[in-house]
C-alpha cells in the first residue's frame, strides 16, 4: 500500500496543480496554489496523528495496518475526486473562480 499511495501521491500532484491554474482566475491562483499545497500538509499532519495509536494498538502488526488504512482513505478520496471533479469549469456550465462574465476565457479544450 505504500508503494501505491507513493504511485498516488507522485501522479496526483501535478494534475492537481494544473487544475488549479484552470478553475481559478489568473488574480486567485496563488490561492489556489495555496490550497494544493496546504492539503499535502493536512494529510501529513492526519497521518501524524492517525499511525502513532495504531501501531501502539497492534504493536509488531501495526505498521502493516497503518498503511492499510492510510491506503484505504487514499482510495476513498479517490473515487470522490472522480465524481466530483472535472478538468475545466466549463464542463459544468461554471466560470473559474474570481471570473467575471467580462474576463476572456480561454479556447475550449479540445482531446
């Protein structure tokens, strides 16, 4: 699971930064920049202080199930980052954030 939350981690990151730079007006993307960033000290901070207890729980074995569970929480953010977000704005009717109908928006993105 470490190595797959490693997979993650690395293949998320870039993506996500992207993203940022698309749902957001040019003014707000440090903001959203912030964001990204901040949730990659959030999750280190959650791990912090989810494993120290498991492996005090089930001491030799617990190491094991931390990445279990950290893995088992990568894959359920996962699957709602699937649901839930798209690559452009435009593909739910929205403009970026900090858009005004006045800005020029950007071509439609053609794949």
């Amino acid at each position: 699971m470490r190595f797959l939350t490693g997979l993650g981690n690395g293949a998320a990151y870039v993506p996500a930064m992207a993203l940022g730079s698309v749902w957001f007006a040019m003014k707000r993307r440090g903001f959203a920049t912030g964001i990204v960033s901040g949730g990659i000290g959030a999750g280190t901070l959650i791990s912090g202080l989810l494993v120290p207890p498991i492996l005090v729980a089930l001491w030799r074995r617990g190491w094991r199930y931390a990445w279990y569970i950290l893995g088992a929480i990568a894959l359920v953010i996962a699957g709602i980052v699937y649901a839930l977000i798209r690559s452009r704005p435009e593909e739910k009717g929205l403009l970026p954030v900090g858009a005004s109908e006045k800005t020029p928006r950007l071509p439609p993105h053609r794949t």
